[in-house]
C-alpha cells in the first residue's frame, strides 16, 4: 500500500506541474477573426495531457524499486554500468523521439513550430551557460555578449563576404569562445558578486559598442539582408538567384512552412550536440575540474589543478555554445540589431539555468519551456504579461529554491567494497 500511495502522491504532483506548464501552451488557442483575436478554449487536449503524465509517472515510480533492485545483479563490468542506465537511456529517447516527430503532430502548426525554435535556442544558451554557471561556479551575467559576437559575426560574414551559414557558423563558434578567453583572463582573481559585475559590464560594452559602431555594425538600425540555411545548397525560396530551391528540386508546391520546419530541425540538431558534449566533457578530467573549481578553489590548487586553465576553458567552450545560437539566431530571424542583445536576455538565460537547476540538464529545458512559452501565450494582455512571469518565478524560487529539478546523477559513486567499483 505504501509504494502504491507513494506513486499516486508523485504522480498528482507531476500531472499538477503539467496542468501549470501545459494550459498556457495547449489549454488556449488564439484564433483571429474579422473583428480581432478570440480565445478558443481546448480542454479536452488539456486533459488528456495531464492524464498522459500521470500514467507515465505512475508507471515510472511503479517499476522504479524493481529496476533497482535488478541492477544489483547485474554483471561487474564498471565501465558497462556507467553506460547503460536503461531509465535514462529510455527517457532521453522517448524525448528526442517527441522532438523529432512534433512538426508534424496534429494540432501542431507554424506558429508552434516557430515557438518550438525559439524554445530550443534558449535550451542551447542555458546549456552553454550550464557549463560556467553550473559545473564551473562562475556567476555570468554577461553571456548575451557572446550570443551578440556569434550573431553578428555571421551576419557580417554573410552579408560583406556572402558566406554560407554552413560555413560561417564554426567560425561564430570561434569568434565567440575568443572573446570568453578575453573576458576571462581579468577576471581571474574574481569569484561571486565581484565576478558578477565585470561580466555585467562586459555585456554591456559589447552592446554600447554594437550601437555606436556603424561603419561596422550598422548601429541602431542593425543588419538586414542576412541569408538563410541551406539544405545542400537548395533555398527556401520561392526564386533563386541560381540553382535550384528547395520545393523545384523535389517539385513541391512551394510553402513557407518548409523553412520553418527546416529551421526547427537545424536548432535541434545544434541543441542536441550541445547536450550530448556538455554530458560527456562532465565525465572528462576537465569536467571534473570544472566541477572541483566550483566546491572549493584552494582545494581544487591543492589537488594540483590549474584554476586559471580551468576557468578560460569553462569561459570559452560556454561562448561557443553561446556563439552557435547567435550565428542560428541571426540565420533565423534575416535581421539583427543591438536591441536584440540586451541584459534582459542575459538575465532569462540565468533564469533558465538557475530554475532547471544547476547541472540539470532536462531541468533547463522545463524552465525554458516555461519561461518562453508562458509571457508568448499571455502576450495579448501584455499589460500584466510580465507580472505574471515575475509571480511564477517567485512561486518556483519559493517551492524549489534549488531549481525544478535540482537533483542530477553524480560524476563520481563510491560504493561500499565488494559490492561495486568506483564509476
């Protein structure tokens, strides 16, 4: 009875958070008329959402002792053990399964794949800050500078040189971890609000110096004209200069929705190798150091790690990933301007990584989720939009002070001896 009532109780908790996640983005559907916008009312979709969760987490809590006690006998093999963690692997796949077909899920049309993008660029940013906030200890409240250099590195690449995206985005990534070693190297000796501050400001003298650099920037008026990803070489367009589009090569009857799709799975794929680097690079020594320098600097010298190469590494493989979506970003959207990059943005990425938790990572996706899709369903009354937003996130930070998820496998398991090996 106990196990029984222990996965009820788990699973009216999660059918709960789903209810809450799930009724901005499903419960409501904004439909427009001749006389303006209405609000059409889907409860039935609601519903069988909510029930969805609460068999699967049923389901999960049920078979989760059983699992357990099956992996006590299974064969010695460490380095087997540490690979195969069939729950996760399950998961993982049933989620990318999801992503994969939800283009073309009913009720799924253009303005929730657009969504689904945006969702996913933010997934990307919060996991390359995930690896200075969360595995390094570095307070970054100036990562959006990175996402500005990457963008307009390709815009600029893309524009004055008319490089392809394809071509341009390693070198964004570039760009961009070169500027995380420049910020790096002053603030060495800084830890905490210190920390907090010059990243503050480097954020902002990245912007200040996109808005009054007009030869180079375009200042306030931005770039436009920026082009668009490819698929081998095939646009998706209704004309193109040469060659031929997309729809004429496969003879389609031409659709806006194509790019948008194809748009939608470029950011999954650029999301889904961030994932799986910042997954295994935890595993590597550099991992681990990241995660020594967070737990105790002096301790970490005293093991004879180097905390200036550390921090520089942290900085600079979470500008990449901060780059990538900025060249994406500006690919995306064939416009960019200062404006783009304030310290608004910054602060919602913080926001996604400090709500998911620190190291989650299926974390950052629920609080990106969330803090995206929630002020876009609540934009036609944009009068209390961000009350809202402000509301829910003191409601979690109260709840869950440590995050939505905040628990995370560990890098290291010590087991009593005999039983099992050091994974």
């Amino acid at each position: 009875m106990t196990a029984v009532f222990t996965a009820f109780k788990e699973a009216g908790l999660a059918s709960l958070v789903a209810f809450l996640l799930a009724l901005p983005l499903i419960g409501f559907r904004t439909n427009t008329t001749g006389t303006g916008l209405n609000f059409e009312f889907r409860w039935e979709a609601l519903v069988v959402s909510v029930v969805i969760v609460f068999v699967g987490r049923c389901v999960l809590t049920s078979t989760r002792g059983l699992w357990q006690q099956s992996r006590l006998h299974l064969p010695s093999f460490g380095y087997l053990r540490s690979v195969i963690d069939r729950r996760r692997v399950s998961f993982a796949v049933i989620v990318v399964l999801v992503a994969l077909l939800f283009p073309f899920m009913p009720e799924v049309d253009r303005r929730a794949i657009d969504l689904a993008t945006l969702v996913l660029i933010y997934v990307m940013l919060g996991w390359g800050l995930n690896i200075v906030v969360g595995l390094a200890g570095l307070l970054d409240l100036g990562y959006v500078a990175f996402y500005a250099v990457g963008a307009y590195t390709f815009a600029l690449l893309g524009t004055v040189y008319d490089w392809s995206f394809w071509g341009c985005l390693p070198i964004a990534g570039a760009v961009a971890a070169m500027f995380g070693v420049l910020l790096g190297y002053p603030v060495l000796r800084l830890r905490g609000d210190y920390l907090a501050i010059v990243t503050l400001g480097f954020g902002e003298i990245i912007r200040v110096v996109l808005t009054n650099w007009v030869a180079l920037s375009g200042g306030p008026n931005g770039i436009a004209g920026i082009p668009r990803p490819t698929l081998f070489g095939l646009e998706f367009t209704r004309r193109t200069r040469e060659g031929h589009s997309f729809h004429e090569y496969f003879d389609l009857p031409f659709s806006g929705d194509h790019r948008i799709t194809f748009l939608y799975y470029v950011i999954l794929i650029l999301a889904l190798v961030t994932n799986v680097f910042v997954l295994r690079i935890r595993k590597l020594p550099i991992g681990r150091a990241w995660e020594a320098l967070r737990e105790d600097e002096i301790a970490c010298r005293s093991l004879g790690i180097n905390p200036v190469n550390t921090k520089l590494s942290a900085f600079a493989l979470g500008a990449m990933f901060g780059g990538l979506a900025g060249a994406f970003f500006a690919s995306r959207n064939g416009f960019i301007s200062p404006e783009s990059f304030t310290f608004i943005e910054s602060a919602i990425i913080l926001s996604i990584v400090v709500l998911g938790g620190m190291g989650s990572q299926i974390g950052i996706v629920l609080a990106a989720a969330a803090l995206i899709l929630l002020p876009e369903a609540l934009r036609e009354f944009s009068e209390y939009r961000m009350l809202v937003f402000g509301l829910a996130m003191v409601l979690v930070m109260l709840w869950r002070p440590r995050g939505l998820l905040a628990h995370r496998k560990p890098t290291l398991t010590l087991y009593p001896s005999g039983s099992r090996t050091l994974k």
